[in-house]
C-alpha cells in the first residue's frame, strides 16, 4: 500500500491521529500484512512485542481508524469484523474452504445499478464467496 511518500507516522498526522507507538505498529501491521485480520489477529501478531498492548486497545484504535476513514471494516459474515488498510474502492472474495479473504480490484464507477437514483451513497461494498486457486489445487491432488 502506498502512503504517498510519508511514514506511518506521518500519514497518521495527516489524518489526524496522534501517532503513538502501539497506533503506528498496528497501522504497520495493517499495510505490510495484507490479509485482512481481525482484532485478535492483530492482537495476537503485536502483543509479544508490545507487552502493554491490550484487545481493547487494538480494538479502540481500529475504530479510531475506521472513523478517519483510514481503514475499512470488511463483514462479509455476520459474526466476524476484519479489517483492510486499502480504502479504495475494491471488492472481496472470500474463501469458503481456507477463510482467507483477497482483495478483487474492479471499477465500480462503470457499474450500471438501479434503484439508487434518490439515494445518498456513502459506502460501496462487494463480496464474493467460493473456492480460492490454492484450495482447488489442493483438492486435485
């Protein structure tokens, strides 16, 4: 992910986040691990180098992040919340067999949708779910 030149803590001033320790190695975490955690992915990544770091802290600072509009929270099932550092507009499949979730990069201002006209949209998200590459081949073998 491209910060536009900046560090992390930079980028995170720019925003308007007070750039403290344990808020620049999750946001690192964020961009040099693209594989969409959760909180307690996160948490459990950082913790034996932080030894302060808490699930609430991880858990307060996402929200942080979401609210600058610096990450996006990703749902694509009711009972699990992860997170992406890539704000722009992008899609996510979801395998079914593995979990993993990859980011599918699409232009979403050439898609024709209906029934939106009188509508004020704030957000735009697209989930696919199936099988990923690796799973198929695994299951071939």
């Amino acid at each position: 992910m491209d910060l536009g030149g900046l560090t992390v803590e930079e980028y995170l001033k720019e925003n308007g986040i007070k750039p403290s320790y344990q808020r620049i190695r999750i946001f690192e975490y964020l961009i040099k691990n693209q594989n969409h955690p959760n909180v307690d992915t996160i948490y459990r990544a950082l913790y034996k180098d932080i030894p302060t770091l808490s699930r609430t802290t991880v858990y307060n600072t996402m929200k942080l992040f979401r609210e600058k509009n610096i990450t996006q929270m990703i749902n694509i099932e009711d009972t699990e919340t992860r997170y992406d550092a890539d704000v722009s507009p992008h899609g996510h499949f979801k395998c079914t067999q593995c979990g993993n979730i990859f980011d599918v990069r699409m232009d979403v201002s050439d898609m024709e949708v209906e029934g939106l006209d009188s509508f004020r949209v704030e957000e735009t998200h697209l989930y696919f779910k199936g099988t990923c590459d690796d799973c198929i081949e695994e299951k071939k073998s």
